[in-house]
C-alpha cells in the first residue's frame, strides 16, 4: 500500500497523459517551448498561447465543478499529513 502522499489519483493520471499527448502532438515540452519563444517560430507560439488558454479553461471547469458541488477545493481545509513510522 502506498503512502497517502504518494496515491496515485484520477487527476495524477489525466493530467500525464495530457501533457503527454500535448507533448507529442506539437513536439514541445512546455519549458523549452516557452524558451523557444525567442526563435519567433509561429508553431511555438501557437503552442505557447494553446497551452495558456487550455490552462485557463481547466481552471474555469474546475471552479464550476467546486461550485455545482458545492465544496470549493482551492479553500478546502487542510487536512493534518499521516503520520510515518519510519
């Protein structure tokens, strides 16, 4: 069993495999794509602003989400981290 820190969770997973797929899509990670930027290439742009917009519309969904379910999750309290025996 894995340690609470280390679970492996739905979001862990999606999030990879967007990155991924955005990855070799457009051949860019998103660091040296925002390095790139200074070539002035229009398929990095074009990748820059597409990863910003996609950024802010997760963002939007996920507020919506909070908001129809009536938690917002950004203000979730906190809760106190398991303790370790080792």
């Amino acid at each position: 069993m894995l340690p609470e820190k280390f679970k492996i969770v739905n979001s862990l997973l999606s999030g990879t495999a967007m990155f991924g797929v955005g990855w070799g899509l457009s051949g860019y990670c998103a660091g040296p794509a925002l390095v790139s930027l200074v070539t002035g290439n229009p398929s990095v742009i074009v990748f820059v602003i597409s990863m910003i917009v996609g950024q802010k519309q997760t963002q939007s969904l996920v507020d919506r989400i909070a908001d129809t379910i009536e938690t917002d999750i950004r203000l979730a309290p906190k809760r106190n981290p398991p303790t370790s025996d080792w």
